[in-house]
C-alpha cells in the first residue's frame, strides 16, 4: 500500500532575495521592447505596417486578454515616431456651395491655432458689425445713398409723366402716390371684342365688367374694386378683349400697354420682373375667387348651404 509523506511550506516555495533584482518596484524597470512568445506575430506586424499602399489592412486574431491591443497601438506609435510629421488638414466653408467645404493643409499643430484665431475673430465681429452700423460714418454714408436714390427716383419719374402724356396720360405726383388720369361715370374704357392688348390696374372707383350672353344682351358680371387689375390675358397672349369695362361713378385707373412694357424689358427689367409677378398673383386670386363662387353656386344649387 502506497503511503504519502506530508510536505513541509519551507520546501514548497523557494525564497527570492528582492535585494538581487536591483530595483525597488518594477515601475524602475524598462520598458518591454518586444512581445514575449509572439515573434510570428510581431514579423507578420511588421512586414503589414511596411506596406505603404492604400488597400492593405491589418487583422489581429487571439485570445483575450494577452495584449494584442496594447502591442499594435505601441508598434505603430513606435514607427510613426520614425516617419516625418503629417501636415493638418482643415476643411473651410465654401460660401459659393456651402455644401461643398475648402479642404486646406497646414503645417503640423497649425490647425488648433487657426481654429482659435477664427474663434476669436467670430467673437469681435459681434461686436464691431454693430458698432459699425451705428457710427457717425455709417450714418452719413447711408444719408448720401438715400439721396442718390431719391434723385434717381426723381428723374425716373420725370421720364415717366413724360412718357406718358405722348400716350395722352396725365401722371400727377401726390403725397399718397402716383394718381393718373380720371374717368366719368358711364365711361367706357374698352369695349368687348376690341384687339386692345392694354393691361388696366384700378387705383380708385369702381368698374362694371360686362359681357355679352348668347343672345348678344349685355350682362353684368363683375364689380371691379381697387387695385383690382383686369386685360391680364390680353396682356400676356394677344387676344381680344373678352368684357367691356364701365366707369361706375369717377374712377382712376392706371393702364400699361404690351408696347409700353415690352420697352421695359430693355430699360427696366427689375420692373417688368415685378409687374410680371403681380400679374400672375392676381390671375391666381382670381381663379381662386371663381372656383370659389362655383361651389357656392354648387351648394346653392344642391340646397346644401350657400351664401345666396
């Protein structure tokens, strides 16, 4: 029968003298150059990070916890050391196509500093620009602009009632605005079925639209009301005049023939620009005012719910 001898603890472990090591703590040691039992690792390391060519990539495989991480991060901080510093790569706003930044390079550690330098020049620009603005200077600078503005105006004006007393309209400058020539009451200002491509702008009155039904009776169809325009689709598409307007009571009436605007496409096309705009407006609301009376017409047919 086998018997087992107890061991004593003096013979189970042997004794190192720390006196021996030289060194009080291993934070006195060097640093580990190289990874201990890994040497294929470390040749396969080195010969990835010596391609120097875009496509290659280095994969690490292998158990957890035995340093993988800590070996790469300190081999390549190692060879980066060795290799000439890169430059900073900044991207600037590109105002033409903001979507489109400036990419600017710069010596190295320069990009921190010219982000500090913008900051600092983002924060006195807030409070300059307003000073600016409200300096002595600036003032007397905008007095001159507006005076300029003001005598161009003038001149413009002056072109204008010019202009058109050749056409036989009387242009008359007031306090409240332009005011142009009047009409009686019963005027009439253009008939039905004329070719008269004039464009008329309501600046105070009333006007009687009417048309002529099927059996050639002349029918009231529309009460036009201050800045109400009408010969918007003569105006634009050469057509005969689809109403005949009447003065109800005094109006005035503001006219623009297709001859007239055409000039200003040459002379002023800022003007024909807005002239253009207003008119596709008031095309707009009108179309939306007789969409509008159709279905109150609709639901006062239907015995629904209407205004009539």
């Amino acid at each position: 029968m086998n018997s087992f001898k107890a061991l004593s603890p003096q013979v189970l472990y042997t004794r190192c003298d720390p006196e021996q090591l030289g060194v009080k703590t291993t934070e006195d040691l060097p640093p580990l150059e190289e990874t201990l039992g890994q040497g294929r690792a470390v040749a396969a390391v080195q010969f990835g990070v010596g391609i120097e060519h875009e496509g290659y990539n280095l994969f690490c495989l292998g158990p957890t916890g035995i340093g993988k991480h800590s070996f790469i991060r300190q081999f390549l901080e190692e060879t980066a050391s060795q290799q000439p510093t890169p430059s900073d790569w900044c991207y600037v706003n590109n105002f033409d196509e903001a979507q489109k930044p400036h990419m600017m390079e710069l010596p190295a550690g320069a990009a921190s500093a010219l982000q500090a330098d913008i900051d600092h020049l983002i924060d006195e620009l807030r409070s300059t620009i307003p000073a600016a603005f409200e300096s002595d200077d600036y003032r007397a600078r905008k007095q001159v602009i507006e005076d300029e503005v003001k005598e161009r105006q003038g001149k413009a004006f002056e072109e204008l009632r010019r202009k058109a007393q050749e056409k036989g309209i009387a242009v008359v400058r007031t306090p409240t605005g332009i005011v142009f020539a009047p009409m009686k009451d019963g005027e009439i200002l253009v008939k039905q079925g004329e070719a008269d491509q004039t464009l008329f702008v309501l600046v105070v009155g009333k006007l009687a639209v009417i048309s002529k039904d099927n059996e050639g009776v002349d029918q009231h169809v529309y009460t036009m009301r201050k800045e109400e325009c009408s010969g918007t689709h003569p105006f634009m598409n050469r057509s005969n005049r689809k109403a005949t307007l009447r003065a109800l009571g005094d109006a005035t009436v503001y006219t623009l023939t297709r001859e007239n605007f055409e000039a200003l496409l040459d002379d002023n096309p800022r003007l024909a620009y807005l002239v253009m705009r207003a008119l596709f407006r008031v095309t707009h609301a009108n179309l939306a005012r007789v969409n509008q009376e159709s279905m109150e017409l609709t639901n006062y047919i239907t015995k629904t719910h209407g205004r009539y």
